[in-house]
C-alpha cells in the first residue's frame, strides 16, 4: 500500500513542481522555490511524524512521495553546472548558497518552533 501512496504523492509533488517552473518562466528560481518551500514542508511533516501525530502512510504520501517528487535536487545540481559551464560563476554561487542556506534556516526554524 505504501508504494501507492509514495506514486500517488509522486504524481502531485512532480505536478506542482511543474506548474511552479511554468509560471515564473525560470528554470533557476522555480527550482530554488521548490527546493526552499519543499524543505520547509518536509521538515513540518518530518516533525508531525516523528511525534505521531501523522501516520506512516501520511508519511509515506506527503513526505516522501510528495516532498520527495516536489524538491528536485537532480535539476538543482544540472542548473547549477549550465551555470559554470556558461562562465556565470557569481550566479552558480549564489544560487547553491541561497539554495543551501535558506533551505537549513528554514527548516532550523522549524525545528526550534516545534521541538
């Protein structure tokens, strides 16, 4: 049953992050949005779950079908190489720091909230 519920959290996650790209016409900050709020997502679920405050097959959908397909980290690491390959070294940099950093703040703060 999990393995559905994994697909069918896939099936919405990888929608959303689609429609995402789609309307802000760029590849680099649809991906840093995805990546930023998908953090904070999962670290929202991760905290409901490890409570039990959410069962493993919410888990399962939200967490790790959902977040999973949402969060793109294999464009995230194709962008950032166009980017050096294209010489756009200051850009590539900022965007794998932005994207790391603001990515721990926010789930830091999550997990200050909630524990």
């Amino acid at each position: 049953m999990n393995i559905i519920l994994v697909a069918l959290g896939g099936f919405f996650g990888s929608i959303l992050r689609f429609y995402i790209s789609q309307i802000t016409g760029k590849r680099l900050i649809g991906t840093w949005i995805a990546n930023i709020s998908g953090s904070l997502l999962l670290a929202f679920i991760y905290y409901l779950h490890v409570n039990g405050q959410i069962t493993a097959s919410i888990w399962a959908l939200l967490g790790v079908g959902f977040c999973g397909a949402y969060t793109t980290f294999s464009t995230f690491g194709n962008e950032t190489l166009e980017l050096i390959f294209d010489k756009k070294y200051k850009i590539a940099f900022l965007y794998v720091f932005t994207t790391l950093s603001v990515s721990f703040i926010v789930v830091s703060i999550v997990r200050y909230i909630t524990y």
